[in-house]
C-alpha cells in the first residue's frame, strides 16, 4: 500500500478520515475567521501605535496606513496561494528551503551591516529595497521540507538512524543560523514545528524524549549564554515571588504587560483610550499589542480574541484530517501549528506565562514580513481544504 493510499483511509496517527464536504466547508470559515483577525489587527494597530507614531512626529495614522498596506499584499499572497496545488510544495521542498538558508548567512558574515543592520543587538531584518526577517521565512520553509522528507521517509521515521537524524541535521542547521543572528526563541519555534510535524507523520514520541534530554544542556546553553537572555529568564522567575524586585530593570515589560492586562477589567477602558501604551509599554503595537487589546476591551475581549484563536486552530486540523494525501495532512499541521504556536507564545509572553521574548500575534501585530507569510500560509492552507474537488 503506497503512501497516497494509506492516507486516503488513515488520519494524523492512525485516526481514520472521512471524506466528505467537511473541508471545503472549513476553508470557508477559515477565510471567515482570517479576515476578521486581519480587520481587528488594523484597529489594534491604529490604537496601540497613535501615541507612538504622534511622538515620533508622525501622523497618528502612519502605522495604520503601513499595516494596511502590508495586509492588501498579505490577502493577495493569501489568493494567489490558495490558488496553486499545495502538492508543488513537495517538489520545491529543497530549493525553497535553500533559499531560507541563503537569506539567513548575510545576517550572520562581517561587512554586510549596510543591508543587514544590527539592531537592538541582534541582526535579524534584510534590507533589499524592502525589509525583511528571514527567520520568519525559515519557519515556513522548514515546515514544508519536513512534511515533504516525512512523506518520503515515512516507512524509516521509527529508525533514528536513517530516519531522524538526516531530516535533525539539516533543520539543525537551520536552527543554528538563527541562533547565530541571535535569536534564540525562532530557533527553537523551527525546531517544534519540525517536531510536531514529524510526530505527525508517525515519529515515535519516545525518540523525541531521548533527543530533548539530549539537547536539553545545549538549549540551556543557548539559553543563558545571553546577558538579556538571562535577564529575562531571572525576571520571569522572579514574578513569581517578587514582581517588585525587577519591575524597574529587566522586568519592565512584563510588569507593564500585567498592569495593561489588570487595568483592563471585565470590559476595558474603552477603544482607543489605553493608557500603557503612552510610552510606558515598550512596542505597544508589536510584541505586546495582546496587553493592549486587554486593556482597551477587557477580560470579555481579550476571552474571545484567545477563543477565536483556538477556533481557528481547531478548523486547521480539521482541514488537515479531511487532507487527501499525507503530504497535505502533514503540510496542514504544521501550518496550524505554526499560526498556534505563535499566537499562543504571544498571549503567554504578555501574560508572565513565558520569558519574554519578541513573538508577533499573527494577523494582528504590525510587522510586514510576518503578516504576509501568515496569510501566505492560511492561503495554503485554504487550498489543501478544497483538495477534495480535485
């Protein structure tokens, strides 16, 4: 029984598919749930980003007409996607990967600052005319090699040998790159995302224990090798004990995401009217536009931003069970799991479940590069919901 077959009658695991209208009716939601986030993210923008765009002698609008911009190219990425047969993924595996790859060595190679500048320590945006971050790129890219390599692998993922350590070698040396930029926390959202999928595909849950022991000194390493690494990871235990202690040091954003979050209520203090976002919430309309939300719409608000998340999640692996063929199934999961991921690390991070780290809340934060290949990835994902037409 070929490959193809087996996942015309098994789902993720073993769990059996039923072919039905069921995806195509998911893709519509999907898109439903998608362009909702996208209009939401443009009035938390506009809010979160008045104050600083007005301080910058900007108008108050500037950030709200630059992430409009991004999202009109976003949805037409999003279309053009969920037009093109998701199986080519599998032929480009390789050189779309190689050129995740490529993007990622100038940020790390001397001489190269005029077009890969440092900022804020770390060097992780190109400019060419237009900025982008490759590490988000390399996110994607992974997860379409690793459902590609696990399809063709797929009867030698329970052999660490040939299996697992081929297809470990070369996302590690993905995950080093990024490491390298430095930016710690991508490396390690690639090298889950490479895992969930694998799992997926029917990799033993065993050998990925034995691997994170393994790995567990190197990620520490990598971890508190940083002096604001570590700062950050000591300020994230110390919330729990003494808030007070860090709130004016390397605990200023958490404590400020938390006052943010708090001040909100139930309901929020109104659209528009957050206070935090007045210079004392650092990133306001990025890495912390959650808090925002929180405190403009309150608990009610904030719930069901967190349940329209979860929704859209759940409609992914719906769509991923109603797949046609493994490659479809495994490039669905590792698509939902790459917009969950993300969004859940985000709400975590403001909420002092997490170190704090700098994760977009997909389709809302501002940020270009990210907002584009999310919607890109939707588009693909939409695209494997009506594979049951074809």
């Amino acid at each position: 029984m070929t490959a193809g077959t087996r996942a015309s009658t098994f789902g993720l695991r073993g769990f059996p598919v039923r072919p039905s209208s069921a995806p195509s009716v998911a893709g519509k939601a999907l898109t439903a749930l998608t362009m909702l986030f996208v209009a939401f993210g443009l009035l938390s923008v506009y809010s979160a980003s008045s104050f600083v765009a007005q301080s910058a002698g900007l108008q108050d609008s500037h950030y709200l007409f630059q992430q409009a911009s991004r999202a009109a190219i976003g949805l037409l990425v999003l279309f053009v996607a969920s037009q093109i047969d998701y199986r080519i993924y599998r032929r480009l595996a390789w050189p779309i990967l190689a050129v995740a790859g490529l993007l990622l060595v100038p940020l790390l190679l001397p001489g190269t600052e005029s077009f890969a500048p440092r900022v804020n320590g770390a060097r992780r945006w190109l400019d060419l005319g237009v900025t982008i971050q490759p590490s988000e790129l390399a996110k994607i890219a992974v997860v379409m090699w690793t459902a590609a390599i696990a399809v063709k692998k797929q009867d030698q993922l329970h052999d660490v040998r040939h299996g697992l350590l081929p297809i470990g070698l070369v996302v590690g040396t993905v995950c080093l790159l990024v490491l390298f930029e430095p930016h710690f926390s991508a490396a390690l959202w690639i090298a889950v995302l490479a895992g969930v999928v694998l799992f997926a595909a029917g990799a033993r849950l065993t050998h990925f224990a034995l691997v994170g022991v393994a790995m567990l000194p190197i990620g520490l390493l990598g971890a508190l090798s940083s002096g604001y690494r570590r700062e950050r990871v000591g300020a994230f235990l110390a919330t729990f004990f003494d808030p007070s202690s860090v709130a004016a040091t390397s605990g200023y954003q958490l404590r400020q995401s938390m006052i943010a979050i708090g001040s909100g209520g139930v309901t929020g203090v109104g659209f528009g009217r957050s206070s935090l976002k007045m210079s004392y919430l650092p990133e306001p309309q990025n890495d912390f536009i959650f808090s925002i939300i929180a405190e403009e719409w309150g608990f009610l608000g904030a719930a069901a931003l967190i349940g329209m998340f979860v929704g859209w999640t759940l409609i992914g692996l719906r769509i991923a069970r109603g797949a046609p063929d493994v490659h479809g199934r495994l490039l669905a999961v590792g698509i939902t799991t790459l917009v969950a991921l993300s969004a859940f690390a985000h709400i975590g991070v403001a909420l002092g479940l997490m170190p704090t780290t700098g994760v977009n809340l997909p389709f809302i934060s501002a940020g270009g590069t990210n907002l584009i290949l999310m919607l890109g990835a939707t588009g693909i994902l939409l695209n494997v919901s009506t594979a049951w037409k074809r």
